[in-house]
C-alpha cells in the first residue's frame, strides 16, 4: 500500500515541482505563456471530465462557463473594484450557480438532448454577451485590468505560480471528491440511474451537484483567463473551443486527473501544432504508427474489432495525407479537430492516460492498496425482529397502462422475518407489482403500509430511505465499478462528512469503514475474494449475488428479490438458496418473485399467486402448487384426469 502511494503522491509532486522550475530556469515568455495557459485549461478539464468522464454526459457548454466565468471576472475588478481572489470567488460562483441553474432542467434529458440544452445555453451566452455592449463591450470586446495580489504587482511569472497553486488545490479537492462516496456515486448514475435511486443515493441531486462543480471550475478558470489575456472578446467561446475541450478530455482519457492534464497541454499546444507544417507532419505520422502498431496487435490477438482497428488508420492517414495537400492545416483545423477526436474515440476509448496507466501498473507491478479485515456481520446487519408481525401490506393496489390492468386489486400480507413468494406465470404482474412497491412505478390506486404506515408512491430514491431494498429481474450493476464499490456505493449510516470535509481529505476514516462493512457482505455472498473485481467482469451467477450484497447495503427492512434464480447454472441455484437463508437468519423479511418452484418450496413460509394481475390463490407452498386454479393459471389444465400433482419448475 505505501509503495502505491508513494510512487502515486511522488509523481505528483515531482510534476509540481518541474512545473514550478520551469520559469526559473527558462527565461521565455513564450514558454511562460503555455506554461500558464496549461494551468488554467486543467483547471477547466478536471471540471469538465466530472460531467463527460463521471456523469457520462456530452456536455458543451463548458466553454460558456469559461467565458461567463471571465467576464464575471473581469466586471467585478472595473466596475466592483474587487481584488484577484474576490474576482476569482465571482467566477467561481457564477460558475456554480448558473451551471446548478442549467442542471435543473437539462439534466432530465439524456443523451443527444442533453447535448443540445447545453449547446443551446452556450450559443444563447455568447449571444448575450456580445450583444450587452454596454456592459461587456459587445464584439468590440473588454480591457481586463489584472489586480495586484496584496500590494504586489503580478508580472507573468508571479501570475504563473498562482496559477500552478489554484490548479494544484483543484487537484488535491477533486482527488479527495472523486475517491470518496461522491464519484462512486457519479460513476453508479452514470451505469445505471435506476439502481442509484433504488440505493437510496438519489440520481438527480448527484447529477445537479457534480454538474454544478464541474461549471463551478469552468467559472474558475475563466477568471483565470480573463487575468492572463486581459482582453476579452465573445467570439472566443464558440465552436472550435468546445470542440477542443471534448478532444482534451476523451485524448487525455476520462476519468483521470492525469487525462485532464494530459489534455491540457495537447490544447496548449494545439495552435503550435497547426501554424507549424513540419511539427504537424511529424506528429500525424507518429500518430499513425501508433494507430498501425496498436490495431495489428489487437487483431492479432483478437482483442479489437476490424471496425475499432481499421478507423483510427485512415483517420491519421488522411491527416498525414492531408498535410501534403493543403496549403495552412490552420484554415482545415475543425476537420482535423474531428478526424483526431474520432480516432481517439474509436480506437482508443480509455484516452492515453487510462493505456498509459495499464502499461505502468504491468511495468511497475505495484498492488493496490491493502484492504482492511471484513467487519463483524452482526455491526453490518444487525439481527431483526421475527415476530410474525404485519411488515408490508398491500390494499386493494393497482396499476394500470392505459388499457391494461397489469395490477388489478391486489391484496398482500407481508409478515416480519418471513420469506413471503410472489409467483405467477409470465404477465401475471409480479414484476409489475414490485415495481409500484419499491416506487419505480406509482399505483394507479390503493395503499402500500410498511409498519402501518404508507410507503413513498413514485419514488425509488424515497422508498430506498425508508426501508425497502431490490433486486432486478434484469441485472442492474454498475458495470464500470468493482464489487466492493458496487456495495461502497449503497451502504447506509456509514458517509456523514459534509462536502467541504470531503473535499479536506478528512473522510478517510468513513472509507476504512465502509471497506470493511462492505467486505462483511461480499463474504456473506461468497464473493469477498472478487473485491476488486469490475462488476461487468464477474461470472453471471457472481452478478447475481453481487446485487443483493448492494441491495443489503441499504441494512433494509424488506428485501425484494426478483427473479435471482433467472438464467443460473443449477450449482449457482444451490449457493442461491443457501445466501437466502443466510439472510433469513438475520431475521431480514423477503419477497421473492420466482418461477423456480423447488426454490419456492424450499424457502417461503407464505405464497402469492398472481395470475392477469389478480391474486389466485394464498398459502404454504405445497397449498398453493396443488390448487387447481394455480395449476390451471400455469398449465392450462382443466380437466381433473390431465391434472398434475403439482406445478412442475422450470427445467
């Protein structure tokens, strides 16, 4: 563990250091100049990759919040008379709040659309900005007087370290944030909304908060520009620079602070990279030889699809190509921006930084950090009442879609510390009934009771907080995590930091915590061995019983189990049946919708048959499996010579 984070921490600190070094040593305002440019667009990617890297949103207005951020900036010094850390707190809130202002609504829009609401907020900035002359100066653009930092004057070298310190503190913020509870719950919204409001995280305020930060940073960073340019024009924050933020991000690799920062300096030295014909030749063909090296050796090893190697070789190629025969690269620079970003995206999605960080991690062969001891199950869950008692209660519920009663007046005692089955033939409205329960769908009428009172209508999120916990009938993981996150992710009573503490670093103690209750329950489902394996990489079966340790996170009152038993090979059936018990014997209720009737038979105490939405028949399960109505429901068996002793399982 000290060897990772000692190689980890010494990079960084090396890195700050050289960067620091540099203008000592080279006396360059040229150099100088990128150098500070470099700093401030990190600044402005690690707050961009929070919602492209983290939220899984194409967000193009980032570009807005940078120019907004500086014109915010530059205002409060003229007309304000604010000093360089008052303008920058400007800038930053207006980052924040105008990004939290556009979370609201665009946020409820998913892909292409979410990409058009920002693109529309961006088009509508720089159209107020360039129209609001008298305030901003319209096309003829704004003087920005840079303020002395405490009766000093800033030349560029001081400016410069401020700048190294701002993205330095950015960094160690975003690290402690995006390693604690907050970007495991940024990256679980991102894989599955669903089962992020079903854990009790609540997908639309991670959603608002992580979008609002990461403008909050593009706010910051234009403040930054607005002191380094001291001029402003609206025209700036157009197309070619969106375009180039997304290339930063996606070439650096998402999800990185090391990607932002990577994409930093290619944006840096972008406009080098076009003015220059030699420099933009060489770089295209090395890019080329990395394209050629890197899809021979995955179809080789038949690791890429043709598609995923052959793309990125003509993309370079026609940028090799296309130098020869145009005479300025810089008048062909959004065609270049576009082949770059697609070869990127298509042949290397993971960004240089996430191959960079495979090839270090096999080189350098250093282990992840130690986890600590699994905790005592009985800290994790403790041992509920199995009194008998009424625990959820079902009146008269329906749901209907238009014209279809899939829940028509269904009624339905739960009992505490039972495992009480839900079965049916397929269409009977089980899984139907679990939804409205759990508060994926609201009940067209009725009551839901837990513990006599009525339960949350509508809202996944708000029933999770009350007690009630799920499995889903088709596996909703979040595939991009590893098991231990994956129930880190929906652990209950443990996070009680507020942000700013997160952002100090001093929540360390709550992840130690969570590590070890989590492990606790990854042991009760035999899978403690997988912590550290993604999710999306685990067996079938191991998905499975991944999600009902996540699902028991949530320390509920009732578990929802649906359909677990669904595609198992017969030995993950048997280790099925077994987890359930365990669970039954920390006095958990459980329903449990299955079409398995010997894991029915072997686990309920109580069972409901639904059949078009209505209950057909209650009782034990030897009860329930013998009455004709179950039988007919299932076989279509009327006659009592071609009945059958009981409904068979499914083979």
């Amino acid at each position: 563990m000290w060897k990772r984070l000692l190689f980890i921490r010494g990079t960084e600190l090396v890195a700050l250091a050289l960067l620091a070094s540099i203008p000592l040593a080279v006396d360059n305002s040229y150099v100088l100049g990128l150098l500070t440019l470099l700093a401030i667009y990190g600044i402005l990617l690690i707050g961009l990759d929070v919602t492209v890297g983290y939220l899984g949103q194409v967000n193009l207005a980032q570009a807005a919040f940078l120019g907004l951020g500086a014109y915010a900036a530059g205002l409060s010094v003229s007309l304000l008379g604010f000093g360089i850390f008052g303008a920058l707190a400007v800038s930053l809130l207006v980052g924040l709040v105008l990004g939290g202002l556009l979370a609201f609504p665009a946020l409820r829009l998913e892909g292409p659309q979410f990409a058009l609401a920002t693109l529309s907020f961006s088009a509508l900035s720089v159209t107020v900005l360039n129209e609001w002359e008298s305030l901003t100066g319209g096309a003829q653009g704004l003087h920005v007087t840079r303020p002395d930092l405490f009766g000093f004057d800033l030349k560029a070298q001081g400016f410069y370290w401020l700048c190294l310190i701002l993205l330095a503190l950015v960094w160690m913020a975003m690290r402690n944030l995006l390693s604690s509870q907050w970007g495991r719950a940024f990256e679980a919204l991102r894989d599955s909304p669903i089962a992020t409001d079903a854990m009790g995280v609540g997908t639309f305020r991670h959603k608002v908060a992580g979008f609002a930060l990461g403008s909050g940073l593009g706010g910051l960073a234009g403040g930054l520009y607005a002191f380094n340019f001291e001029y402003l024009q609206p025209q700036t924050y157009v197309y070619d620079l969106m375009v180039i933020l997304l290339l930063g991000v996606v070439l650096g690799g998402r999800k990185s602070l090391w990607g932002a920062f990577v994409g930093a300096s290619l944006i840096a030295l972008l406009p080098n990279l076009l003015s220059n014909w030699l420099m933009f030749e060489v770089i295209s063909a090395l890019g080329l030889l990395v394209a050629l090296a890197a899809g021979v050796r995955g179809l080789m090893k038949k690791t890429t699809k043709p598609f995923q190697a052959i793309a990125p070789i003509i993309a370079m190629g026609l940028l090799v190509g296309g130098g020869f025969l145009v005479e300025n690269t810089e008048n062909w620079r959004k065609a270049i921006f576009a082949l770059m970003l697609f070869a990127v995206v298509v042949g290397l999605p993971e960004g240089l930084m996430g191959f960079a960080s495979r090839f270090l991690a096999q080189l350098f062969r250093i282990d992840p950090p130690a986890l600590p001891a699994p905790a005592e199950l009985n800290t994790v869950l403790a041992a509920k009442a199995a009194n008998g008692e009424a625990l959820l209660e079902l009146r008269d519920l329906k749901r209907y879609f238009g014209g279809v009663k899939a829940v028509d007046g269904v009624s339905m005692t739960v009992r505490a510390g039972q495992v009480h089955g839900l079965i049916g033939p397929n269409g009977s409205g089980k899984s139907t009934a679990v939804n409205v329960i759990s508060g994926l769908y609201a009940p067209t009428a009725g009551e839901i009771l837990l513990h006599g009172r009525a339960l949350p209508q509508g809202s996944l999120f708000k029933v999770a907080r009350v007690g009630v916990s799920r499995t889903f009938q088709n596996l909703q993981l979040f595939g991009e995590l590893t098991a231990l996150d994956n129930v880190m992710v929906a652990l209950k009573g443990v996070y009680r930091s507020p942000l700013p503490l997160v952002l100090l670093g001093f929540a360390r103690g709550e992840e130690k915590r969570a590590q070890a209750e989590s492990l606790a329950l990854l042991e009760l489902v035999d899978l403690k061995d997988q912590a550290r394996t993604r999710a999306k990489d685990l067996t079938y079966g191991a998905q499975r019983f991944l999600e009902i340790a996540r699902a028991l996170a949530r320390k509920p009152d009732l578990l929802i189990l649906d359909e677990p038993a669904a595609g198992l090979a017969h030995p993950d059936v048997n280790n099925l049946v077994e987890i359930i018990k365990r669970i039954r014997q920390r006095g958990i209720t459980i329903v449990l919708i299955e079409h398995h009737m010997d894991v029915v038979s072997e686990l309920c105490d109580a069972v409901t048959v639904l059949d078009g939405g209505q209950v057909i028949a209650e009782g034990t399960p030897d009860e329930v499996k013998r009455d004709p109505k179950v039988i007919e429901a299932y076989l279509g068996v009327v006659s009592e010579a071609e009945a059958p002793d009981a409904i068979p399982s499914p083979a």
